[in-house]
C-alpha cells in the first residue's frame, strides 16, 4: 500500500552545506550568507515522502518487480541477498526553486546557498526516512538511484507510475527525465 510520509525540524549540516557550495572553510561572510538564506527560507520546505514495499527477484543481470522489471548488474548486486525493497521518492517542495530561481537574475552567490541548502535538506530527508527503515526491518540495504551504475535513469518512469507521484506528493517527471520540484530525490532500498 503506497504511503505518505511527512516530516518537520530534521537537524541541518551547515558543514554539508558548505561543501556544497564549494567552501571548505567556514568565513564568517560566507556564514552569514547562509545564515540570511536560513532566515529567509524560513518554514517554507514540505518534507515528503511516498513510499511502498515490493517482493523482488533478482535473476542473473535483471531486477524483477511486480510492476516492472530492469536490466541493472548494479542493481542486482545491491539487492542481492533481500526478498524486498522499499520504491520510494522524496522531495522538499518547490518553493526553494523559485528562490533559487529568483536570486539566480537577482544575486548568484545566494542562488548558490539556496541550491546548497536544498541538496543538504533532501539528502538530510532520504537519510532521515532510510534511518527509521533500518530502525523498522531486519536488514537494509543503502539507497541506490535510477542512474547509479548501469540502473537506467528511464526506471523513474516506472518509479512515478506505481507511486503515483503527482497526485500523492506533487511530483512530476518530464521527457528528459528532470524531476520537479527540482530537490527530490527516487531511490531503492533493500529491506528484511
């Protein structure tokens, strides 16, 4: 059964953030930059995710769902050893595109603090949702993305389908297969 999940005040990696942007070290320009784009972002971001479990068949070089099968030797590796898997995406909500968006004409240094912060705030979801699963089942397997390795990137296709990710959490894929809003995140998780 496809379910929703939602979540609030996961904890921030400001170090993660400046990795992001290409800062190694922690100057106090810099830091009050992002310390101004926190601000503004505010309480903005939705932390979602949609998510369901599948029994799978790993046979030879292929991945076997109900719903559709893959030719990914990656994948079968990392699924090797579990009966099923968590299909799952994840997204932070658009409004942190449009800052991005905004400040990109406007002022670039914050377009590339807003873009920062997002990639450490849907790392820090996809992290936080895979902590309870590990903390939920068995065994997991760490989470691994249409387009790692030879797992074609078209298998999102099949990911939003079965998920129904525009209606259960406002996520939509277009023909080149860029997914927005643009912080979101498909992944596949063994699970025992």
């Amino acid at each position: 059964m496809i379910s929703v999940k939602k979540y609030q005040n996961l904890p921030t990696n400001i170090g993660e953030i400046m990795r992001y942007m290409g800062s190694w070290e922690q100057d106090g320009q810099v830091l009050n930059l992002l310390a101004d784009c926190q601000k503004e972002l505010g309480k903005i971001l939705t932390y979602k995710v949609c998510f369901d479990e599948f029994p799978i068949n790993c046979l030879g070089h292929s991945v076997e769902f109900p719903f559709a099968k893959t030719n990914s030797d990656a994948l079968c590796r990392h699924l090797q050893g579990f009966s099923h898997a968590v299909v799952f995406a994840a997204t932070i909500g658009i409004e942190i595109d449009r800052l991005i968006l905004k400040y990109s004409r406007l002022s670039p240094s914050r377009a590339l603090c807003f873009q920062a912060i997002g990639a450490e705030r849907i790392e820090a979801l996809c992290n936080a949702f895979c902590d309870e699963l590990s903390r939920e089942k068995k065994k997991t397997s760490p989470r691994f993305s249409p387009g790692y390795g030879d797992f074609p990137l078209s298998f999102q296709t099949e990911i939003f389908r079965v998920l129904d990710l525009p209606r259960k959490i406002g996520l939509s894929l277009n023909s080149a297969l860029l997914m927005s809003p643009s912080k979101s995140v498909t992944a596949i998780v063994g699970v025992e």
